[in-house]
C-alpha cells in the first residue's frame, strides 16, 4: 500500500488548528495538502477559517487540489485519499475536541514566541481535557530560524509542558507571504530560500504520514 495512504476505512484527515493567530495555521494546512497531492493522493483541503484565507489562495487556480467550505463534507469525501482541515482560528474548546477525534493526526502550529507557546500548550490542555491521547497531536514549530536559541528553547519548553513536537520544523521567511500574495505555492516562488521552504513542508508531510503510518494516530 502507498505509505501516503491512510490504513483506515475513509480518507486519511489531519487537521490544523491552533487558538491563536498568526502562527502559519493556514500556510502549513496549504502546504501539507500539496505534498500529499504531489505525491499522487487526490486531496480536499476544507476551509473552515472565517476569513476564508485558503479559498482565497486557490482562486489563483494554482494549488494541486480543491478547496471547499467545511460544509462540503457532509456530503461525502469518499473519493478522496486524504483531507486536510484548515480550522477556523480561535476554535472553540468542543468543536477542537470534535476535531481531533474524526482526524487521524491534529497539527498545532506554533511560533517560537510567547503567543505561539501559550496557544500550543493552551490547544493541548483542551484536547488532553477531551481525552485526546497525545499521540493522536503534535505542535509544528513555524516561523523558525533554523539552529536558533528561540526554537530549541521552545520546543523544550512545550516538552516539559508534555506537549508531543515535531522533529521536523519551517523556517521563518518572506516566501511565505509573497506565495499567499501572488496565491502559488512557495516551491513556485523563484528563489533559494522559497525552495527550502518548501522542502521543511516536504519533511514535515513525511513526519506526519511517518506517525499516522506507525500506529501512533
């Protein structure tokens, strides 16, 4: 079986949510969806945010997948290998809740700053509240400078608040913004540094699909 394929009954779902803003939430939702559909998988990409900020980005016509309103799963995803769930920022506790249990794996973005941290370790207090496993959740460090202090100081702060984080992390970088502006994806940002921001989401999907994979979602 295709390793990016998910061992259940259905398509594979991760979701991506955070209680705080700006900490790359929609970016890493867009970017995990290409890998996957790169890599073959057909992939839906449900925009739950109230902003709208990921239909915004396809209008381009430019991403390798649809993006629908949350709304279009109630009527079936079946002919989809994967679904990525952009959530709406600032999730309430129990929809957070409702969430994680119909993914396979839930993605908590997290800058290495104070905002970022508190909305990390905020997120997984509610979901350990909702007798979420902590293997089913994983904070995603974004907004990195690679070997930087800031990264390796939280990523051991959210270890000693028993906040499971990804090996694999995105570096801080204007790529970003000028893909969501011109509505492409990084990789299609001519430059060196766009190209390994897309290359930290090439590792990241594989840590995921590693996890889920491994019996650990």
């Amino acid at each position: 079986m295709d390793p990016m394929t998910s061992m259940q009954t259905g398509p594979l779902v991760i979701s991506v949510a955070s209680l705080k803003g700006g900490v790359g939430k929609t970016t890493s939702a867009i970017h995990i969806a290409a890998h996957l559909a790169l890599a073959g998988q057909k992939v839906l990409l449900a925009d739950g945010d109230r902003i709208r900020t990921a239909t915004a980005w396809a209008r381009g016509g430019h991403l390798p997948f649809p993006v629908l309103p949350m709304t279009a799963l109630a009527r079936g995803v079946a002919q989809y290998d994967a679904v990525v769930m952009d959530t709406e920022g600032g999730v309430e506790n129990g929809k957070l809740i409702e969430y994680a249990q119909t993914s396979d794996l839930i993605v908590l973005p997290t800058s290495p700053d104070i905002n970022g941290l508190d909305g990390a370790s905020q997120t997984a207090e509610v979901l350990r509240g909702g007798g979420i496993a902590p293997q089913r959740y994983a904070a995603l460090m974004t907004m990195v400078r690679p070997g930087g202090m800031k990264d390796i100081q939280a990523r051991r702060g959210l270890n000693d608040l028993g906040v499971p984080v990804l090996k694999t992390g995105v570096r801080i970088s204007e790529a970003f913004r000028d893909a969501s502006n011109a509505a492409i994806l990084v990789r299609d940002v001519k430059s060196e540094v766009a190209a390994r921001c897309w290359r930290d989401y090439q590792d990241v999907t594989a840590e995921l699909i590693a996890r889920i994979g491994g019996g650990q979602g």
